[in-house]
C-alpha cells in the first residue's frame, strides 16, 4: 500500500481549502522581542512578532533567563527520569509549591505543557470517578476535549458560556452520579471571559466539581496573577485549577492546582503524569522566578492593557471591525481562509509584520481571522506601524466586503 499517497491526499485537500499550515521559521533573538529574524530561502529578515502567546515577554525577560541558567548549571539540562523514578527535583517541589500559594490551594502538580495536564487530568478524573458526568462548555480547548473523549466518561456539552444551558444540563442528570463542570476563563481566540461566578454558583447548587483552565489567564489577571479566579476572588470556590508556564510565564510546562487529595489522585492514577520524563529542573527554576515576579509587580500588566487599548482605539479610528472582548486578545475577523492567509503574507512580506492566519480547526470555519497580542514590549511605533500597514492593506484588498 502507497502510504505516502494516502497522506499526500489529505494534505492536499487541506492545501486546496487554504487550511495548510506553514510554518514562520523565526529566531528568536535574546532581550529583542517582540523583533526576531524570519528566515525566508535562506535570507533572515527583522519582523515584529504580533501573535506570540509570550504575553508579557517574560521568556526573555533577564530575571528568568538568569534563573534559568544559574538551575542549569547547578542541575544539568535534563530531570533524568519520571517524575517517580529519580526526575523528582527539588525545583519541581519549590515550583508546586509557589504554584498552590499562586492560587490559594493545598497544592499542585506539574505536567510537561498545559496540553498534558488537561488530557491526563481529565483522562483521569472521567475514567476513574464512577458514572461521571462531564459537562463542557462548546468552546473549549482540543486537550480538554481529548482528554474527556480519552476518559470515556458521559460527555454533555454546554451552549458557549451559556450558564442557564449548564443549569438544564446539570438538572436533567441524576442527582447521585459525580458531575465535573469543565471550562475555560480566556477563552483563547475569541478572547471573551466566561461568566465564572455565575457558573461556580450553577455548579455547587448541583453539587459538580468545577475544572477551569486558565491558560490564559495566569499571570495577566488578578493583583499576583492568579487568572480571573484570582480577580474574581472565586479562586477557593473553583475544585481545580489548570495552568500554562509556556504563554504569561515565558517558560513551558502545564499544572493543576486543587487540594491535596485531588492532587495526589491524580498524580497517583494519570498516565499522562506517571509515564514520562520530568520537566528539566531549571525549566522549573525559571517558570519559579517569573511567577514569583508577576506575584508583585504590575508593570508589565499596567503596560500590556495600555498597548492592547492603543491598538484597539486604532482600529477604531481606522474603521477596521475587531472582535470585542475584555481581555488582551485583539482577533480581526477575515472569514475566509484565503484572504486571511493572503493578508497575513501580505503583512509579512510588504510590512515586516509576522501575524499567523488562525483558520479551522482551530476556529470554526467562516471566522478565519488574524489574531493580535500586543504585549508590554511592543513600542507605540510598532502599534502606529501595524495600524498603517492594517490601514493600507483594507484600502489596497477592499476587504471591507469579507467582514460583518
Ligand atoms: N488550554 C488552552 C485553552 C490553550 O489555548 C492551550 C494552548 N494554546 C492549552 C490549554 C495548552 O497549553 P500548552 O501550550 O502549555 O500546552
């Protein structure tokens, strides 16, 4: 049998409905960001970064890096095994630790990326927990949904932040079965917030357990950067709490938070944490020293809000329809999968603007669009110069037609 062929198909299908994912071969240059070079047939080129989930650029922040290097020195590159079979160091504990006070829980659990920890996690729990029920919300996350689908656990899926769809959902189900509400707080393209006290108050009236990914969320919300819980002061009222160090915190790794026997349950039972190497110590060092800093300063989050709301005030002025939302994600709908990889091209090649067009799977199709992070490292003439290049390319495209 001709594999090759069998792939080459479907990938050629995916390339016929402007679906094809390519990739920006960028490098990252140390201290620069939101500037990195694009590499295009060899050449490098400076670009600004517009879409990067390194919200805050900590990920080159000089506190991390040197936390990072000091751990790596002292510990080596890797953990060197499972988390139970010798990769257990003690910057993964320091970590957990910081992690459960970050979120006002008995404790924590790393995993190797957010994606992890919410498959094995919710693996887990719907596998393990006798006749549950989990009820999720329609907008979240692949490793969400994957992880319920993997759990085999009756799945009922909610209207998108609808609270009074949850409440008829969670009713009609008997009232002795175990029940997990799981959603999001930012959710990450449309970048709306969910109604989270509504939600935490349909939950416990039916007795559910509440699993929030706040991925992101942390570090940008709430006075340390506890997400919208933290803002919300619902944090003790939500049963887990799901994290990313790889966008707010600039490192990488996945956690959960929530009491000390919902920890242990999981870390004793889910594959996804037992049967894989450890994150390297000084990741752990590195993701440590960023949470410990975005505990108490509030400058980069003042400044992200100030450049996000530049950049929307622009578009305004300019008459180019951005989705509204209260967070600091910025999607300019497009709608065609085409035009918004034609645009993003555009952008790339004419301007020095690297956006990455967000087309399906990863939203539903006909809401293809471009999807902008101004971060606290980008300067009012980068916001002014991706204003322009917005201006001119609506002119020039008379996309105008292609968006409601
Ligand atoms: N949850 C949500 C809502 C996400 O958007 C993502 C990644 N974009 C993840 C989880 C996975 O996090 P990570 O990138 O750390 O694997």
């Amino acid at each position: 049998m001709n594999f090759d062929a069998l792939f080459q198909t479907q990938i050629d299908a995916l390339k016929e409905e402007g679906n094809y994912r390519y990739f920006a071969e960028l490098e990252r240059k140390c201290g620069k960001f939101p500037k990195a070079a694009n590499h295009v047939d060899g050449e490098k080129r400076d670009v600004t970064v517009w879409c990067s989930n390194d919200y805050l650029g900590m990920g080159q922040n000089p506190l991390t890096i040197a936390a990072m290097c000091e751990a790596v020195q002292r510990t080596g590159t890797g953990a060197g095994g499972t988390r139970n079979i010798s990769g257990t160091n003690h910057d993964h504990l320091l970590l957990e630790a910081e992690l459960a006070d970050l979120h006002g829980k008995e404790a924590a659990l790393l995993f190797t990326s957010g994606y992890v920890s919410n498959w094995a996690a919710l693996s887990c729990l719907g596998s393990r927990l006798e006749n549950c029920v989990i009820l999720s919300d329609a907008g979240n996350h692949a490793s969400m949904i994957e992880g319920i689908r993997h759990s085999k656990a009756k799945k009922v899926i909610w209207k998108h932040n609808d609270v009074a769809d949850l409440e008829a959902k969670l009713q009609a189900l008997p009232a002795n079965v175990p029940k997990i509400v799981a959603f999001e707080s930012v959710y990450s393209m449309d970048g709306d917030i969910c109604p989270m006290r509504e939600i935490v108050e349909v939950a416990e009236k039916y007795g559910a357990m509440t699993y929030l990914d706040e991925v992101h969320a942390v570090g940008l919300y709430g006075p340390r950067g506890g997400g919208v819980s933290e803002r919300e002061g619902l944090a003790d009222r939500i049963t887990l709490i799901e994290g990313t160090l790889g966008k707010a915190y600039g490192v990488v790794g996945g956690y959960i938070t929530g009491s000390a026997a919902l920890c242990d349950f999981i870390r004793s039972f889910a594959s996804g944490f037992i049967f894989t190497t450890a994150l390297p110590p000084a990741v752990a060092a590195a993701a440590r020293a960023s949470i410990m800093h975005l505990k108490t300063s509030r400058d980069e989050r003042i400044r992200q809000r100030a450049q996000v709301k530049k950049l929307r005030d622009g578009l305004d002025r300019a008459g180019i329809p951005h989705m509204m939302n209260e967070s600091h994600i910025v999607p300019v709908m497009i709608k065609d999968p085409v035009k918004t990889r034609m645009l993003a091209d555009y952008l790339m090649d004419e301007w020095g603007i690297y956006v990455q067009p967000i087309n399906y799977p990863t939203v539903p199709k006909g809401t293809e669009r471009l999807r902008f992070t101004p971060s606290p490292l980008h300067s009012d003439e980068d916001i002014a110069h991706l204003l322009n290049a917005l201006t001119h390319l609506w002119k020039q495209c008379a996309v105008s037609h292609a968006v409601a």
